[in-house]
C-alpha cells in the first residue's frame, strides 16, 4: 500500500457536509494516508489495544470524500506548523489526549505514564510482591484473578498460583484455559479495580520505615559527612541514631564476610580500586582483604599501595564505597551473604 499523494489549496472553503473525523478515524485515516512505507515504524510502536482500536475504526471507515481526507491533512500540517516544529513531552500528550478523551481516562493515563512502576497497571502489579498479591488475589472472583493472571508475567503468575489456596487455584486455571479474548471493557474494569482497591491501599499501608531511607542516604555520604551527621543525630535523637546505624552497611561490615564470599568480591572489584580503598584503610581491614588472597596478589598489591604515594581522602572514600556497593550488588544476585551483627542477622538488598 503507497502513501495517498495530497494536493490541497490552502485558502479552499469546505462544505458544511464534509464528514469530520474523530478521534480513532483520525489516526486511522492518518495510517492509511501513511502507507506501508512510512507507516511500518508507526504500527510497531503501537500496543495491543492500540493497534485493535485503530485497525477497528479503519475497517468502518468506508469511502471518505476527498474534500475530508484534505481537511484532515490540512488540519494535521497546520497543527504541526504551527510552532515551527514539534516538543513531545507530558504538557503536549496531555493536551493532545483531553481532545480525544474522557477527563477520567486522560488523569489515568497520564498517572500511569509518569508512575515510577511502569507505563501500566500491569507492570506495577510485576514490582508488588507475590505473597502480597495472592493474599488480594484469593478474596476476589476466580474469573477475576484468571485476567489478571493471563496480564501479568508467566513466571509471576506461576509463583502467585503456587501461593494461592489449591482448590481455589485449580478453578483459575480451568478458567484460564477456557478464556478467550478478554473484551476491552472488562479489561478495564478489572484495571480500574486493581488501581482504586489494591493499589491505593498497598501505598497506604506498605510505608517504607523512615530508619531505612536515611541509612540508605547516610551510606551514600562521605566519611567525613557521615560522622559529622551520625553525631549531630546521636546528640538529638540517640534511639534513632542508633538504629540508622544499625541498617547501615558500611566498608567495617565487609568484614564480617565470610572467605568465600570475600573471594567473590575481590574477583569483582578492579585492582586499582582495591588498592585506594585499602590505603585509607585501617591496619585491620587491610590485614583482613589481604589474608584472604594469595601470597603473590598479595604481595602485588602492597607494592601497588606502596608506589601510589599519598592519596586523597576523597578518593579513598569512593573506593571503598564502590566496595561496598559491589558487595550490595553480588548480595542481590545470591553470589554471596552479607550480614550484620551476627550471622543471624542477615541484610537483603
């Protein structure tokens, strides 16, 4: 299919007649003017529903007289000149979308686009805990959860099924294998549930504890930065200081790693790094990474201590905090445990 080639006279009065398009047809009417050629790139940024609610209002377009496809396109052109040239950014989407839509669907669009969890409800529901959302889950109908099940990620909706009640769970599946398309009404119910009922509710009640964010700041600060705040909040407060310290995991907490683990961290830490960290180190901390390598790194390591001279406090600290973070890191992905105050007392990043 070729682009429709336009021919218009700018100044040219149009006919009270002339079918006016909106909002599904205009961007129907623009893929068609588009073609094959040009308009490949615009169909494969399009999702799901885009694409079905386009291809839908294309099939029912029928014939359109050439006085409203030059309207259209003279409309569009005029739109884009207008300023001279385009600035796509959240102002713009949201104007552009209160033409088309619904006020409702326009504030739920746009909360979705800017949230922090993802561009829709169904990639926020892939950040909430699995435990956390079959416990909603087993309280709503099981034609209810086999939606949400078939929209969310295969490897979540096992982990959630695995939770849920058996007997419960076996029906959602039945039901799952007898689901066909899921019409775009009930869809959006089931969103706008998820959105009111769930997710409002889990912000509300899932508060992160205050403690936790400042150590998770107090870790990002300088060594000096950092005293001079712990003591200034000691004086103030010593309860809280004391359990901010409690969280936080510092360069000192690296040794507590067991050899293995620290083994690990040195293989995932460049040298040069290694060696900054530890010439600011304490004697014990340096003693400690060095018994936990060979005779010869070592001894190479020292002699890269020695031959740097003097190094600046400043670039000790982003060592060692890249040490830290490099720990916090391979904790994550389960290559090793690090832990606080006792091998109990493991920490999860």
């Amino acid at each position: 299919m070729a682009p429709v080639p336009i021919k218009s006279d700018p100044t040219r009065k149009f006919s009270e007649n002339t079918r006016v398009l909106r909002g599904a047809e205009r961007a129907a009417m623009l893929m068609l003017l588009l073609g094959d050629k040009y308009g490949g790139s615009v169909w494969l940024g399009l999702d799901d529903d885009e694409v079905r609610e386009i291809s839908i209002a294309m099939s029912h377009l029928g014939a359109l007289e050439a006085e409203a496809i030059e309207m259209f396109m003279l409309e569009f052109v005029g739109q884009m000149s207008a300023s001279g040239a385009m600035m796509g950014n959240f102002e713009n989407t949201e104007r552009l979308l209160q033409t088309y839509l619904p006020p409702e669907r326009v504030v739920q669009i746009m909360e979705e686009i800017r949230g922090p969890a993802g561009r829709n409800m169904w990639e926020k529901l892939s950040n909430v805990q699995d435990h956390v959302l079959a416990n909603y889950l087993k309280n709503e109908y099981p034609q209810t959860v086999a939606v949400v099940l078939t929209k969310v990620r295969q490897e979540q909706a096992a982990r959630v099924l695995s939770i849920l009640p058996e007997e419960f769970a076996l029906d959602v599946v039945a039901r799952m294998l007898r689901m066909e398309s899921v019409q775009k009404e009930v869809l959006e119910r089931v969103e706008q549930t998820l959105r009111v009922e769930f997710m409002s509710n889990l912000n509300q009640t899932h508060r992160r504890d205050p403690h936790e964010l400042i150590a998770g700041i107090f870790n990002a600060f300088d060594r000096q930065t950092e005293t001079r705040f712990i003591t200034a909040l000691e004086e103030a407060n010593r309860h809280s200081a004391e359990r901010i310290k409690a969280l936080m995991f510092t360069f000192d907490d690296l040794m507590k790693l067991d050899p293995a683990a620290v083994q690990t961290l040195l293989r995932s830490v460049d040298r040069d790094k290694l060696a900054i960290a530890l010439k600011g180190a304490s004697e014990t901390a340096r003693s400690f990474f060095l018994s936990n390598m060979s005779v010869r790194a070592g001894k190479l390591l020292q002699d890269d201590m020695q031959a740097m001279g003097p190094v600046r406090l400043r670039d000790v600290d982003e060592a060692q905090a890249i040490l830290v973070s490099t720990a916090k890191d391979l904790a994550a992905k389960g290559e090793i445990m690090i832990a606080k105050n006792g091998a109990d007392d493991e920490l999860v990043y």
